[in-house]
C-alpha cells in the first residue's frame, strides 16, 4: 500500500508542477505578445495614420498631380473612355518618360485619388497649386501642362465647355493668360 501511496504522490507532484510549468508558459506567451504589441505601436500607427489620408490632400508630386488634373478634365462628360485613356497614357510617356505600365499605373493611382466626391474645379485648383508650388516649375512645364491637357480634352473629338473652363482654371493659376 505505500509503494500505491508513493506512485500517487509522485504523480501528483508531476501532475502539478506540469500544470504550474503550463501555466508559467501561458503568462510568458502573454507577456511576448504584449510586448510584440508595443514594438510594433509605432508602425501601425503611422499606418493608419497614412492610411487615414488618402485623396488629394496627400498629393505632393507635380507629376502626379499632373496625371489627375488630365483624369478629371478627361472625366468632365462621365467616365473615362478609351481615347482619352490613351491620350492619358502617350502624354505621361512623353512627358514623364514613363514606360507603358508606369504610366498606366499612375492613372490608376489617379483615379484612386479621385474617388471622393470633389468638384472638378477643386480638384484643378488643389492640383494647380500643387504643381505651381512645387521648386523647378516654371513657364515651360506650366505650358507643356497646358498642352497635355488640351491634347486630353480634344482626343475624343470634340471640347466641352466645362473641359475649358478646367483647362482656363490652370491657366488663370499658372499665369499663362
């Protein structure tokens, strides 16, 4: 009866230290993921933060800027067709020295930009003083912009009035009138 009486004991003593070792393990993954938490506070935060300001207000490159300006004179009668797509596209090209695919997703990243509902003329207006903003533009690219715009809004046929009066915005704002 005692040797019965031992193998419970000792098996009791295993059976706790194995539940307190279970235990101790358990506080130990807590505590590794809470302090993975706190290492890892900074960059979700800045995440959502950047996440959390996105359309135009996040815009700093003229080029960029420029893709949109062209998107919303192109968008100015509905949606974008593929004339004006192309057009789009040979302008950054040309321009930007964009490869086809870079230029195609710049007018994605564009039209992600422009997904908020925005007056077309607040869009030219933030997107001119942008560009107008920016070190190392002057006359020249302000007209070049100009141009590109007019080869977007005549690359379907014909020019509506609200197309002019988006490009007349640009050129009020970058002093080419």
């Amino acid at each position: 009866m005692h040797i019965l009486l031992a193998i419970i004991g000792v098996l009791s003593f295993l059976a706790v230290w194995y539940w307190r070792i279970k235990m101790i393990s358990g506080a130990a993954r807590g505590s590794y993921d809470a302090a993975k938490t706190v290492v890892n506070f900074p960059r979700r935060h800045a995440f959502r933060k950047k996440a959390g300001r996105t359309g135009l207000k996040t815009v700093t490159d003229p080029r960029e800027a420029a893709a949109i300006m062209m998107l919303e004179v192109a968008r100015t009668r509905g949606t974008v067709n593929e004339a004006q797509e192309a057009a789009i596209r040979a302008e950054m090209i040309e321009h930007f020295g964009f490869s086809d695919s870079q230029a195609q997703a710049w007018i994605t990243e564009a039209g992600f930009r422009l997904r908020e509902d925005v007056a077309p003329h607040a869009v030219i207006t933030r997107m001119s003083d942008v560009i107008t903003g920016t070190p190392g533009m002057g006359p020249k690219e302000f007209d070049d912009l100009c141009a590109m715009l007019e080869n977007v809004a005549v690359s379907d046929g014909h020019v509506s009035t609200e197309e002019r009066d988006l490009i007349q915005i640009w050129r009020q704002k970058a002093g080419l009138n």
